[in-house]
C-alpha cells in the first residue's frame, strides 16, 4: 500500500502535464451499495481529475440499476 501511495505521489512530482495524481479505491469505501476495503488489490493510482469526477458512484461489476 506505501508503494502505490510513492507511485501517486512521484507522478503528481514529475509535473507530468501539471496534472495531479490520486490513490483510488476501485470499490469504494463507503457507498449506499457496497463497502471495498482498503488493501491494496482495490487501489489504483489515477489523475486526480477521474477520481474526483467519479466519487463512490462506479466501480467495476457495479449493478445495473445502482
């Protein structure tokens, strides 16, 4: 997990295009349908602007009518 947090935090360092990078949990969290954990098989490392854009509102697998 220290590994994929270096991973975001070197990214958003090397400026690449200004952007930012966040640490992303696939499944999330906390949602009204499902609760992920925080291991390192259900994190991914992203641009800052997908993840804030996504919220806990998808995640793979999600039901169709969530």
């Amino acid at each position: 997990i220290e590994e994929i947090y270096d991973l975001a935090k070197r990214r958003t360092e090397l400026k690449s295009g200004g952007h930012k990078w966040h640490v992303d949990h696939i499944v999330p969290l906390k949602s009204k349908l499902v609760c992920g954990l925080h291991v390192h098989n259900n994190l991914q490392v992203i641009p800052a602007t997908v993840n804030l854009r996504k919220h806990n509102s998808y995640w793979p697998d999600m039901p169709s009518n969530a």
